[in-house]
C-alpha cells in the first residue's frame, strides 16, 4: 500500500521507501507457499516494473554514469555467468558432496547433502535479478542521493535500540516471520530486526563505517545526528557479540586509517613527519602492553576459535573449495553449496570466473568513488559489508548489499563545486592560522 501511494503521490521519492525496507531482511512482506518475500524484494520487483515503464515512456536508456565503465562490464559477466551456471552446474555435478542451503549447516557438518537441483537453484538467481534491478533502478530515477542510507541506518540501529531496552515488548510476530529461517532464539548478542547475531553484526559493520564518514562530509544537524548514531552504533556493537562484527570491523578501521593517513599526509612532508611520530609511540605502547591486550584479545578469539561452531563453519568452508575443485573452477550454481564465508561461497557456487567478476566490481566501485565526496560514506558502508561477508557472513542476497552498491555505482548527477570536493580536515588546515 506504500509503495503505490508513493508512485501515485511522488514516484522520485519511491528510492526512499526502498532503503526504509533495507533493515528487514527476515520480515515477510508476502508468502507463498511456504516461500517469503522480504520488504526489499517486493518493492525490488516494483522497482523493475517502474524501470521498465520509464525507459518506454522516454524511449530512451537514460542512465547516469557508472563511477567506473570497466566494473560495468564486470558486472554484466557476473550476472551473466551466474545465472548460466545455476542453471546447468547442478546437472553437471550432480551427486558431489555440499551443504544444501535449505538444511541445517550443522547437521550437515558429519552428513553433507548431495547436490541435485532444487527450489534454490531459481530463488538465488531470481534474488540476483532483483539485486541488479535495483541497481539498474537507481541509475535511472531522478533526484536519487546517497544521503537516503541515513534513512537505513536510522532505522536499523534505532530499532535495535528498542529491542534492547524495551525486549518484552518487540513484535516477534510481526518482524521474524519468514518461513524456512531458523531465528537466533536462544543465541547471546544483539540481532535486532534479524535472524542472527552475526547477520546484524554485518549491517553495524557497515553502519559504523557509514555514519564515521558521514560526520567528515554532512553539514548542520545531520552531523550531529550521526554523531549520536556513531555512538549507539559503539553501543549496539559491544552488546552484539559477534564474531562477524568484531572480525569485520577491525580489517574496516585498519583499512580506513591507512586511506586518511595517504590523504593526509599527501605533499605533506611536515605533517607526515608528526602522524609517524605519533603512530611510532602507539607501537611502542602497544609492545609494553601486548602481554595485557593479548589476554583480552586472545580469549575473546580462543573462546569463539574453541566452539563447535567455528568448527562447523570451518568444515562447510574446506566442502566448498572441495566442490571448486570437483567442479573444475566452474562452480556448482547460486544455490547449490552454502559455506560460511562470501569467498568460500563464490568459488564453490559461481567458480573462478564469478569470484574474480565479483571482486573486481566491488574494488573499481570502491576506487570510483574516491572521485566523488558525497559518495564517500556510502562507500565505506560497502566496504564494511563486504569485508564482513568474506569474514562469516556468506549472504548474496542480503539487501544491505545491493542497497549500497546500488548507491555508489552510480557518479552523483548534481556536479559538486571546489568547496564541496574540498575534505574537511583540509578546509579546518586552511582557516588555522599560518604558524599553528
């Protein structure tokens, strides 16, 4: 009923209603037969439709500029290869040994299941579809900005702070409905609108990284806000207590440090000088405290490293590179195997071919959009879901994902001016005064 009040009101405004959609990946926007839509997913499938009619109205393409033509090309041989794949690799290697999506992985750990085509050997291509329709979508629609992912974010974390604070009044009927999804019922740590701990562990990852970079590029009040979102976002982190979120986040921060210290220090000899200063006496306190930091560190990982369920995603994910290489490099097909980590995933179902088209999209994207301010936190917020993914978080079809790259795929249609292009810290630099 939203959605089409927003075409019938004012259909520029419809992307909006999609990213409120984002933070429910396990809530039922239509069942049938057993199968369930999320919220995404349907307005995904309006979204073609308004595509569609949109290109036969003008009788023209029309869409934006892509940050970068070569990952469009890498794109297209993605989607292309994937779908051929899913459709044919499960006749082709039919009988080797997987973990079926639909099964439970830890049942399948000492009984993996056999491969033979299934109901999700169409669903993951169908969501892949979908995915890029929503990116082909945001490309076409007018007055798109990526600024609307403070509405998902917003969303996401607020709702998990009312889950925290408020857990004997959250609508489990309403939210965890999706039929054929096993919901983290007893498991510690904080999921908010989804299934799983680790899962909402991957969308505060990219949360996180978001909001930081938003602060730097943001003006009035929507830095404050994000601001307060950085800090509950700590808070949901440390409640959280995933392994996922506590992996991702730290390959994030160490990536993020050495882009603004490039930055930074960039025809800065001055000032290069000082940050290795201060990065040599961090490194010598850390070697002084490493005996205290390594007994922290190290029994938060010993203790995930010890449990049957770092074991059992370490055994999926040796199947699936057993199944790259039965299947010859090729993989098995979206849908056939189901490891733990986005890696393991793409080699096992989408093969060499797949893996390499889908890396090199995210990283010339990522590249892309250093050329452009206003895409910068969209950007980081990509960066932390994909490195959250290869940690333990193997979801394609994660809605936060094609959120995202939807956003940073394309090069901002309004044209930024001097002031705008200029970072912050530089801007700060220019007003100091000269002998500061």
């Amino acid at each position: 009923m939203l959605a089409f009040a927003f075409l019938a009101a004012r259909p520029t405004a419809f992307p909006w209603l999609l990213a409120a959609t984002v933070p429910f990946p396990h809530t039922a926007a239509l069942v049938i037969a057993g199968n369930a839509l999320s919220p995404f997913y349907m307005l995904a499938i309006i979204a073609v439709l308004r595509l569609v009619y949109l290109v036969i109205r003008e009788r023209r393409w029309g869409f934006k500029a892509p940050v970068s033509r070569i990952a469009t090309i890498a794109a297209l041989i993605f989607l292309g290869y994937s779908i051929v794949i899913s459709l044919v690799g499960p006749f082709l290697f039919e009988g080797i040994e997987v973990f079926a999506p639909r099964a439970g992985l830890d049942e399948q750990v000492l009984d993996q299941s056999t491969l033979a085509f299934s109901i999700s050997n169409l669903a993951q291509p169908l969501y892949l579809l979908l995915g890029a329709g929503v990116v082909l979508y945001l490309g076409r629609e007018k007055r798109v900005s990526a600024a609307m992912f403070d509405l998902t974010v917003w969303l996401g974390v607020g709702l998990a702070l009312v889950r925290l604070m408020l857990p004997a009044a959250w609508p489990v009927a309403l939210i965890e409905n999706i039929p054929n999804v096993s919901y983290a019922v007893t498991q510690e740590g904080l999921r908010g609108t989804f299934s799983e701990p680790s899962l909402f562990g991957l969308f505060l990852v990219a949360a996180f990284g978001y909001s930081v970079v938003r602060i730097f590029v943001a003006t009035g009040w929507r830095r404050w806000a994000m601001v307060a979102t950085v800090a509950i976002v700590v808070l949901e982190l440390a409640v959280n207590l995933s392994f996922t979120a506590i992996g991702a986040l730290g390959i994030v921060i160490a990536i993020g440090g050495v882009v603004v210290v490039v930055a930074i220090t960039r025809g800065r000899r001055a000032l290069r000088v000082w940050i290795g200063s201060i990065a040599a006496v961090f490194v010598i306190v850390g070697i002084v405290a490493f005996p205290w930091i390594s007994a922290i560190v190290g029994g938060v990982f010993d203790e995930k490293l010890s449990s049957d369920s770092f074991h059992n995603r370490a055994v999926s994910n040796g199947v699936a590179y057993s199944v790259f290489t039965q299947t010859w490099g090729l993989g098995a097909g979206l849908g056939s195997n189901r490891p733990s980590s986005l890696f393991a995933l793409l080699l096992s179902c989408v093969g060499l071919i797949g893996t390499v088209a889908f890396f090199a999209v995210v990283v010339l994207v990522l590249l892309g959009v250093l050329r452009h301010r206003s895409l910068w936190p969209a950007g980081a917020g990509l960066l932390g879901v994909v490195v959250a993914q290869v940690t333990s978080a193997p979801e394609l079809s994660i809605p936060v994902f094609w959120m995202l790259l939807a956003l940073t795929f394309w090069a901002p249609v309004l044209v930024e001016t001097a002031e705008q292009r200029e970072p912050l810290y530089r801007r700060m630099l220019s007003r100091a005064p000269r002998n500061a």
